[in-house]
C-alpha cells in the first residue's frame, strides 16, 4: 500500500510547487469554500489594505455595496477626504478584532458607545473613527449623529450582505482604563490629549483575538444566518509599535498571531473562510517584488496579482457552475433577503476592465489613521 505521500499533487511539495516555478507562476494558494458570483452582495471592513478589495471588486463588477453613501454631490476626492466609499459603511479603519467586536455591539445589540468625545481647536473628533471628518465635527451633537447613521448603515450590511470581507490588521491598541472602551488611534495622535493615569496600551494575545474574533462572528451569524465572513489579514507592516520591540519583530509578532486566528477559525467554522493576500504579498518566495522602495507600502502590480489570485482560485474551485446552496453556502440570488440601497455613483474611471489596478500605490493614496503614527518618528519631531 503507498503511503500518503506518495499520491500528493505537486503543489503540496516545495521543490514543485514554489522553488521551481516562476513566484507568478505560482497557483492554487486559496482553496475557497463558498463561491463568490458576480451579483453576491459583497461588503468590506478593516484595516487599510481592506481598501484594494472593493476596488478590485467594483473594477470587475462585482456587486460590492456601500450602505453609507454619503450626500449627493461629492466629489470624488471629497468622498475620500470624508471616507466614503472607502468602506462598506463609514467606520474608518477597523484594525483589530476587538475593535470590529466594539462596533458590531454598538450596531447589532443595546450596547451604546461612550459619551467620550475628543477636541482639538474647538473642533471635535469622534474617538473610535477620528479620521472620517477632515478638521473634525462642530459639536459633540453632530459627531454622534454622524455616528447614528453609520451603525445603522453597519446594522444594515451585515443583515443584507451574503459575505462579508474583514481584514485584520494590528494586535496593538490603546484603550480606556475604566471603559475599557478601544481607540482606534492613540489619543493625542490625531486629537485629544493622552493621559497615562487614563489610557493604556495593550498587544492582544492569541486567546484575546480568538474571543473577540469569535464573539463577532456570533453576532453576524445571529443578525444574518445567511453570512460567510472571508478573513485576511494586512500585509501592510507596523508603521509604529509600542509593545518595546523593534517594530520589525513587533510586526511578526502581530501579524502571526493574526494569521493563526484566521487559520482557527477557518478550520473549526463552516461559515467563515481565509484568503491568502498576506502570504501573497509577503512570502520570501516574492522576494519582495510587492513592496515599494519603503519596504511598507504594496505596489499596484501587487494588488492586482493578489486580486487575479482571488478570482482564479475562485474559477478553478467553480468552474462557472452554480452551487447547490446548503447552510454553509452563500445564497443563491433570489435569497430572501432585504434589498440592499443603491450604491453610490463612481466615478467613471473607477468602471471598466483596465481600471482594476489602483491609481496611485503608496499608504497616502488609502485612508489609514495609523499613518498619523509615522508624523512622530524621530526624524519628523523637529523637521
């Protein structure tokens, strides 16, 4: 009788399956559990390299939907500026499972946020999203009412959308002391001022990421029995860390403990899948190709191959054949399930074919709020 190894598909071997190939070349990285058609109702969240998939996924024409809109008469680049569009709903960066659990408590349950507000020049900043209102809101009323409406935007995408695409980007944080409400930045950074009686930092454990990323997808589920929930995580590195760790073993550090939560989950969740961008993007057997000259920011090429790898592996493992729908499958299109708004008009630019490469490849051209770390850097303090 032959043992396993002897049947195994090349793939499954280093020498066939990466030494000897060409690193474009290689394929098959993600087997998908759930088919992803074009009229899948498609929502986003989390850190900034979250961003390049709804781009990729409008470019192809997917059915990616955005529940906060925005007011009508936008222009592209204040769209941007204010983040619309940059998400499925106006949350800003989501960097860490806790943070996506605060919001999905927020959107889906009882639970009400902190009254906590920030200021900086008589402006004031929302704490959990203080990037999306450039120069910050004119009062505390109006900052939570812009708030209102994105859980209820939240609300809506996760009971009206058949997947929902997280990206994990941090294990770090900054949280309040007595709430124990997380921050999505450093109080300070952006606005209000940091206490250290106050806030503090924490760097998530394993067991930590596992409950946090575990009681978020009970809540999806709850809200939807319908859902998938496709895991990535970031391959975007650190720009800063506060663990006392050099920010390159800091970022090895974060993102391993993330890929292993993805992996769990996938593993040990019928409804929950991973796919590989991180690996795609960082593995040596790139030899960096991704990155630009920085060593942080991913190059447009890079984001295109990811997403070229997205939809091969999803025609390999579908063939363009319609999925009997089980329990664990995403629903056909006829699915009892509320219609989704419209969303909001793209640019034309943004509609055909070869236009599923980003415009420009480097961090500034994605809203992130953890780019504000970099402005601290010693060699910025006194330029």
């Amino acid at each position: 009788m032959p043992h396993p190894y002897e049947t195994l598909p090349e793939d499954r071997f280093w020498r066939t399956g990466v030494a000897d190939r060409d690193a474009l070349d290689i394929t098959g990285l993600w087997k998908p559990k759930h088919e992803i058609r074009r009229r899948t109702r498609i929502v986003t969240a989390g850190s900034c390299f979250a961003q390049h998939f709804a781009k990729a996924l409008v470019a192809r024409r997917y059915r990616w939907l955005d529940y906060e809109p925005g007011p009508a008469g936008l222009t592209p680049e204040q769209r941007k500026d204010y983040h619309y569009g940059t998400f499925s709903f106006r949350t800003g960066n989501i960097y860490t499972p806790r943070m996506l659990l605060q919001w999905l408590s927020w959107s889906l349950t009882d639970a009400a946020p902190p009254d906590e507000v920030w200021e900086k020049d008589g402006r004031f900043y929302d704490p959990f999203r203080p990037g999306v209102e450039p120069g910050g809101f004119a009062s505390p009323e109006e900052l939570q009412s812009s708030r209102r409406d994105t859980l209820r935007a939240m609300a809506e995408a996760v009971r009206g959308a058949h997947v929902f695409v997280f990206t994990m980007g941090l294990t770090e944080a900054w949280l309040n002391k007595t709430t124990g409400v997380e921050y999505a930045v450093c109080p300070g950074t952006v606005a209000g001022t940091f206490d250290a009686e106050v806030h503090g930092f924490v760097n998530h454990g394993f067991g930590a990421l596992m409950g946090d990323m575990t009681a978020a997808l009970r809540l999806m589920f709850r809200a939807n029995r319908r859902l998938i929930v496709l895991l990535t995580v970031s391959p975007v590195p650190l720009t800063a860390t506060a663990s006392g760790q050099h920010v390159l073993t800091a970022t090895s550090h974060s993102k391993s403990m993330l890929r292993a939560v993805a992996s769990e989950l996938t593993q040990t969740q019928v409804r929950v899948d991973y796919f590989p961008s991180y690996e795609i993007i960082t593995h040596p057997a790139y030899r960096g190709r991704f990155f630009a000259p920085n060593l942080r920011s991913v190059l447009s090429e890079g984001v295109d191959h990811v997403m070229t790898q997205f939809f091969r592996d999803q025609a390999a493992a579908f063939d363009g054949e319609a999925v009997t729908p089980q329990s664990s499958a995403i629903p056909p299109e006829d699915a009892l399930l509320p219609d989704p708004p419209a969303p909001a008009p793209l640019p034309p630019e943004a509609l055909p074919e070869e236009a599923m490469e980003p415009e420009l490849s480097e961090a500034e051209e994605l809203r992130c709020e953890e780019e504000i770390l970099a402005a601290f850097a010693p060699d910025q303090r006194h330029g």
